[in-house]
C-alpha cells in the first residue's frame, strides 16, 4: 500500500515557456524548485505522479549529521539550518524537530566506529557524543537493557515525510512557479547541442535549463540522451504503527530495528540496510560497478522477485516522444513490501520496547532506494548535454539533505556562490574506475 502522503493541488496549465524545468517531483526537485522560485526565477516542476508518492515519503525521516561519509556531511550541516528556517518560510509545519539520534550497541567494533567518526566530525564542528554503557543504557531506559555503548547525536532530528515534501511544493506556487502532477517528461529537444525545450505528456515547454530529479528513473531517463550514468536501487520494507506512549525516544536506531516518532504520536519501524534485489535489466548492465556495494552489505541483502523489472524503472529500452512512456505506464512505483520483513520489523520492536508490542499496524509499504556505486549522489551539469543537471542516486540520503542538495543546484544555476563544494558530487566521477571506494572520513 502506499505510505501516508499529504495530496495538493496542483497548476492545471503548463506554462510554453519558463526559464528552468525540475523533472522530478521528491524531495531533491521539490527544493531546487523551491530555492529557484524564491529567487524570482520562473521554475516549472514536472511529477509523472503524485508529488513525493514515491521514495520522499517512504523513508525513515531522519535529517541527520552522524555517520555521514565525509562528502555529504558538509551539505547535511547546511541541510539541518535549512530544516530549521523552512515552516516560517513558508507558513507550515514539515514536522521538522531536533529531537538529537540515538544509536545503541552491543557490538565493540560498531561503538569503536561511532568513535572514529566523532574524532573526524570534531574537525568539521559537528557535536557526536559516544555513549559509556551506563550513559548508554540510562538513554536506552525504556528498553530495560543495560548496552555495551551508543552515541547521541543532539543537533539531529527528524521531519515527517508524509507532508514535508508536499508542503514545500505549496510553497513554490506561492511563490510564483508552477507544479504539474500527473504529467511525465517524455525527454528533451535541443538546439545547436544545447537544451531547448522539455517534451511532456501534455505538451511541450521552451527552456535553457533542465534538472532531472527522478531519483530511480534518472539513468533510463538519462540514456535516452545517451548518458550513461550507473544507478541501481534495491527494494526496502517499512511499517507504521498507532500511538506509543510519550516515554518512548523520538528516534532510535539499533542493529534489530530502528524507530521514528511521527506527528500523530505513532512510529515509523524499519531494520536498517535490510532489503531486497528486485533483479532489472539496468542492474545486469551496471552489475560490475555495484558488486563491491552489494559484496559488503550481502548479510543484509536478500535476493528479490520480478518486481523490479515489471515496473519499468529500470529499463534498457528508447522510448518515442509521442507515445507512452514507461513513467506514463508506472505512475508512482508502489512495490509490494516483504511481508517476513514487516513481521520480524514488528516483532522486534516490541522485544525492543515492550510496549510497542501493544501498538497495531496502521500501514505497511515498501519504496525503491537508488544508488550510485559509492553511495554519493550525482549532482552536476553534464558536458555532453549543455543546460542538463543531474541531480540523483542519493543513496538512501536524499531527504534528509534534501534543502542543501536543492539550494546548491539552485546555486549552481543562478551563478551564487555554492553553499558546499560541488566538487564531491560531480557526475563525471562516476566515469573513472572508482567502483566500491568510499570515504575514511
């Protein structure tokens, strides 16, 4: 079933012309859009479905700092004061707390990790304090456990997916730009090189200026203007469940399960890293570059049905302009979640805090998380495609630095000064043989 998403209303009329399109209605374009429309730029924001139907409302809603790779951190520093400005912005509330992260542990080796990544998030001015076991197990007092250790990340906290995306898009109407759901970017047209207009389902519109934002569609979308650009996405399994007492932690991740508080009192449940491969003819072909990935996280990976490849997301197939298109056929990619999954999810919540055992099942869904090889997203204009920014594969990150990832596009395109050093996102990274090497901090 879907997750709980807010629905707006959207433009009913494309404009013929405006000065940059947003392909992508989550949480990525949903901000670029946003910080453009804020500068007075005529923006037009284009969503095959519902506004953040898909991965921008099937995560976590953590906005986070702790255990970032060194590459992303400095945008999710910049993310977090964005988070915190935006409901005054813009005249409602995204659910956005800093209720800080707790991490608990039996594992010496994952605190010994937790610490390493403090020492390096002290050199950037980032506050991470690791947990004794007694500080630990005080925090983790609802658990009845007594824990080897932890961390506790206090600047951190969570926004709730169900309206934070949609309430942003809002804002960007407000503020003069447009949005269209239900209304598929077929490709481009281009004029000596350079991008000239995008091709819709509903008619054309003049631009200089494209950011292609659809998170598990960007690559099919991409080699339809021979753009080859590495991403794959694996199948991960979620549950809500009804109003838990006050006593509990806003948002609490462990090795069993992890849990997020949500407005209406409830809890967002999950196991982290836990999923499956839905095979796809676009993960055979980028197989070699994401075998390193999926070699490290094999424990938590799990082989996957044909989902994958029924949804058309991952296509190898050119479409025509003037016909329909695999996003016209799949809307919104609304998997179907690994019920196992979802059972062991509730049932080790309950063994984590006995009185979620109490709490029922409001809802159960399942979302395509996107990546690149090393885990960082692409965002960047391509030199091949003059006028076109990729802004993708963010990896299971991309809404909680979502507000950095859209100002800087919007940097990128207005000519400011960038609020983070592009440079570690560059698509063109993605071109060298640097399969599997992430970050030591």
């Amino acid at each position: 079933m879907p997750a709980p998403l807010l629905h707006i209303t959207s433009n009913p009329t494309l404009p013929h012309e405006t000065d940059v399109v947003v392909i992508g209605g989550g949480v990525v374009g949903v901000f670029t859009a946003y910080y453009l429309a804020r500068r007075g730029i005529k923006v037009a924001l284009v969503e095959k479905g519902r506004i953040a139907a898909e991965q921008s409302s099937r995560n976590w809603g953590w906005c986070r700092q702790q255990n970032r790779d060194a590459r992303e951190l400095p945008m999710a520093t910049k993310s977090l004061a964005l988070w915190d400005a935006l409901a005054s912005e813009i005249g409602a509330d995204v659910g956005f707390r800093r209720c800080g992260l707790l991490y608990l542990s039996q594992d010496e080796a994952e605190i010994a990790g937790w610490a390493k990544w403090r020492d390096f998030a002290r050199t950037q001015g980032v506050t991470s304090h690791v947990l004794s076991s007694a500080e630990a197990s005080e925090r983790g007092h609802a658990t009845g456990r007594r824990w080897r250790g932890g961390v506790f990340s206090p600047s951190d906290g969570t926004a709730d997916p169900s309206i934070a995306v949609p309430q942003v898009a809002a804002a960007i109407m407000t503020l003069g730009g447009t949005v269209h759901q239900n209304c598929a970017a077929r490709g481009l047209e281009r004029a000596g090189g350079r991008v000239s207009a995008v091709v819709t389902e509903a008619g054309t519109i003049r631009t200089k200026t494209v950011v292609m934002a659809g998170g598990a569609w960007a690559s099919s979308f991409c080699r339809q203007l021979g753009i080859r650009f590495p991403q794959a996405s694996v199948r991960s399994s979620i549950l809500a469940i009804s109003p838990a007492p006050e006593n509990l932690p806003d948002a609490l991740h462990t090795a069993d399960v992890s849990l997020t508080r949500r407005l209406n009192g409830g809890y967002t449940l999950a196991i982290s890293g836990r999923a499956r491969v839905d095979p796809s003819p676009q993960q055979i072909r980028f197989g070699r570059e994401f075998l390193p990935m999926f070699a490290r996280r094999w424990r938590s990976l799990a082989p996957g049905g044909l989902q994958g490849w029924q949804s058309g997301h991952e296509t190898l197939k050119t479409w025509a302009l003037d016909a329909v298109t695999p996003m016209e056929r799949m809307r919104i990619l609304d998997p179907k979640p690994d019920s196992g999954q979802i059972r062991l999810t509730y049932a080790r919540a309950g063994k984590l805090l006995p009185d979620l055992a109490h709490c029922a099942i409001t809802e159960a869904w399942a979302g395509y998380i996107d990546s690149t090889p090393d885990g960082v997203p692409a965002i960047g204009e391509l030199d091949s495609v003059p006028g076109f920014i990729l802004a993708a594969g963010f990896s299971g990150h991309g809404f909680g630095i979502g507000p950095g990832a859209g100002h800087l596009i919007a940097d990128l395109i207005t000519g400011q000064d960038p609020i983070v050093d592009p440079a570690p996102y560059a698509p063109a990274r993605l071109d060298r043989a640097a399969w599997g090497k992430v970050a030591d901090f």
